[in-house]
C-alpha cells in the first residue's frame, strides 16, 4: 500500500485478511478477463491458491519474487545465527515471512542444530509482522513476544519490538 501512495496511487481493494486465501476471497466477486495483475511471491512459496485461481480467472498475471534468503551455500551463515541465539548473543529475532522460518528450521535439521534452536527460541524475543508469520511460528511451538496491532509492516514491527 505505501509503495502505491509513493507514487500517487492508492489500492482499489483491500483483502480482509492479508493472506492468498483473503486475496482469492476479494477477487471473486470482479471480472479478471483482460486485465493484468503483478503477483508477489515468496522463495519456495508453497500455497499454489492464488496463482490457480488467476490462471482459472483468466488475467495475465506477472509473478515477482523481491524476497531472496540465504542460498544453500549460505547455510553456515544461518547455522552460526543460530549457534549465536542459543548462546544468549541475540537479544530479539524478527520475522517477516513463514518461509524465514522454513529456512531456520531447514538449516537447523540440515546442520542437526535442532536443539540449539529450540533452546534459542526459549532464550530470544520473538518477533512477528503479522498474523500469518505469528501462526507460522506458534504452529511450531514458538512463543511471539512482539507483533504490530494492526499494520503489518516493518516500521510498526519495529516499533512493536522497541
């Protein structure tokens, strides 16, 4: 939304629920044929709803992909991050997106890290964007310790942490 404020535009529809499911619901209702629609995806998104339920619509869809993580061989990197919260080295850990939390776990049972996680889950602050992410992690049994009220972007995340 603040991007299309950026340059002067502002969003014709808001979904209830800001998740594909919610996108989905408020598309329904509209005539798609002939129009064109810019889709954000996620690394290894695995939720195929939305970009089905456009190909069935009939819009030309244009998928982006903006978020990029640590690459495979990038993994030491992630699993010293996660030597570092189970050690106490991290006060606060935010997450913006389930599939951050994919690939901590994934390098986790990669590097056989389970452990250290788990005990740094207990030891650090966790912090949520949103309502998804927040399902995401206490699906896992993490405890989210900070999550915007109402606007789920990174300013209000900041602010919910401080």
């Amino acid at each position: 939304m603040r991007a299309l404020k950026e340059i002067g535009l502002s969003p014709g529809l808001t979904a209830a629920t800001p998740t594909s499911a919610g996108v989905v619901e408020i598309l329904s209702s509209h005539d798609l044929r002939g129009r064109a629609v810019g889709l954000q995806l996620y690394p290894g998104e695995i939720d195929q709803s939305l970009p089905a339920f456009l190909d069935a619509r009939g819009p030309k869809s244009f998928p982006v992909t903006p978020y990029r993580y640590a690459t495979d061989s990038e993994s030491n990197a992630v699993a010293e991050a996660i030597m570092e919260v189970s050690a106490g080295k991290i006060d606060v850990i935010a997450f913006t997106s389930s599939p951050q939390i994919r690939r901590l776990l994934d390098v986790a049972a990669e590097k056989g890290l389970e452990r250290e996680l788990a005990m740094g889950w207990k030891r650090t602050h966790v912090a949520s964007i949103g309502p998804v992410v927040t399902d995401a992690l206490k699906a896992i049994g993490v405890v989210v310790a900070a999550q915007p009220q109402s606007v789920f972007h990174l300013k209000p995340l900041v602010a919910a942490i401080d």
